[in-house]
C-alpha cells in the first residue's frame, strides 16, 4: 500500500518490533489508548511495606540448644481480589532465649528479608541456605531427617513456608522412578504376604535332625544343639 506525504516532515523515528505505532482516527490525531482496567502491581524494593502482613511462624528445636529458635515469615498479598492475586513472602524474623547466635542471626535475618523485597525468583535461597554445613557435624531432626547446620534447619523452614504458599511445588518422580518404586514396593508387600502365610510352627531351613523325634529341629542355642519340637538338648 502507498502512502501519500503531503505534510512536511519535521521529525522522524524508529518503530521496534514490539512496539505498535499509534492509529489514527478520522480527523488524522492519534487515536486514544484504552487503559487498562487494572494495574498489575509487582513485588520490588519501590513497594511500600503496608500496614498489615500475613504471618507463619516455626518452631525449630536442635540438640545444638535447649531453647527453641522460633522463625517468623511474613507475606505480602499482591493484587489482591484479582486474577493476579500473589502471596510472597516479604521480611523474616528469628527470635530464641539463646542469645549465642544472636548477631548472625540478626544479620541472617536482614539479608533474608532484602532479598525478598527485591522479588523476582527468591526460591534458591533454600538451597544456598541447606547447603550450609557445620563443621562440628550435623544432627537428625525429629523424622529422622538429616540437618547438616543450624542455617540448614532455618532454610527448610524457609521450604516449608514457600511451599505452603505455592511458591515451590513437588516436581514428583519420573516414569522410571515410579516404575522402580512401585516393583520395589511390590517385593516388599510379596515378602509380607508369604512372612503372614507361613506356618508358625515351621522350623529355621538350616535346623538339624533330631535323633529322639526325628524332627528337622534342632538349632544352637545358648553354645548346645536344643530340639525345637521336643526340648531335648545335648546340655541335659
């Protein structure tokens, strides 16, 4: 399609790919842009802590102190009532009676809540923070589960939260995993079956005969070869 210039041009520019020249209406002015009905707000440094924040707190119990550290994550709803509604986290506290780690953990705390309130992908702190080990060695929390340091202990409460929030989800296992869990079960649930089924008077397979009622009965028990079936034993 040609275009006719029939006005002096005073000024020219550059339209980018993904940007849309204005159109024109039939008076020849740039026709009005819509607004949109609602702005998107984002989580950065700019947003203003409000007056109100939504809160969870964790108990973390260590054989490392007899007082409990009691860790404190506050959420920012974003958007709230809209399509775009957001819940991320935005500051973090930790309190205890035990004052030994008291400047780190303030420090902690402080660079914690700082990167929260830049936004964007906050998630890697959980694995910066577990990845922390103690070089006086780690210890089993209640489960069984393995925390290699205090900090590591703090980033899976961290986990916790952000999972609770919908920030981090379960990625599950892939189909060969699956596969090999579910024959793994399979054995497992097998082996019970026939431990359920067997015959409780059945004797161990590597019993001997017994010369006095000739049974497959006799084992070594207590240093002399005893009958399971009838009770007799070379010790008398």
């Amino acid at each position: 399609m040609t275009i006719k210039i029939e006005k002096k041009i005073v000024d020219y520019g550059v339209v980018k790919e993904d940007e849309q020249a204005p159109a024109e209406n039939a008076t020849g002015q740039p026709a009005p842009v819509a607004e949109p009905d609602a702005k998107v707000v984002q989580l950065t440094e700019k947003l203003e802590r409000p007056e109100m924040l939504l809160g969870s707190t964790y108990k973390i119990k260590t054989p490392l102190s007899e007082h409990s550290l009691y860790v404190t994550i506050n959420d920012i709803i974003l958007n709230p009532g809209t399509e775009n509604e957001l819940r991320r986290p935005f500051e973090i506290f930790i309190n205890s009676k035990n004052m030994d780690h008291f400047q780190w953990i303030v420090a902690l705390t402080r660079i914690i809540s700082a990167v929260f309130r830049k936004g964007g992908d906050v998630t890697f702190l959980v694995e910066e923070l577990r990845s922390v080990f103690d070089p006086k060695g780690g210890y089993f929390k209640k489960g069984g589960k393995y925390m290699p340091s205090l900090v590591a202990e703090i980033g899976d409460a961290i986990e916790c939260h952000m999972r609770m929030i919908g920030l981090l989800k379960d990625e599950g296992l892939d189909e060969h995993q699956q596969k090999l869990v579910d024959e793994k079960r399979a054995q497992y649930e097998a082996m019970v079956d026939e431990a359920e089924s067997a015959d409780p008077g059945d004797f161990p397979d590597n019993a001997q005969l017994c010369a006095k009622c000739q049974t497959k009965a006799v084992i070594q028990m207590d240093g002399c070869l005893t009958c399971l079936n009838c009770g007799d034993s070379k010790c008398g």
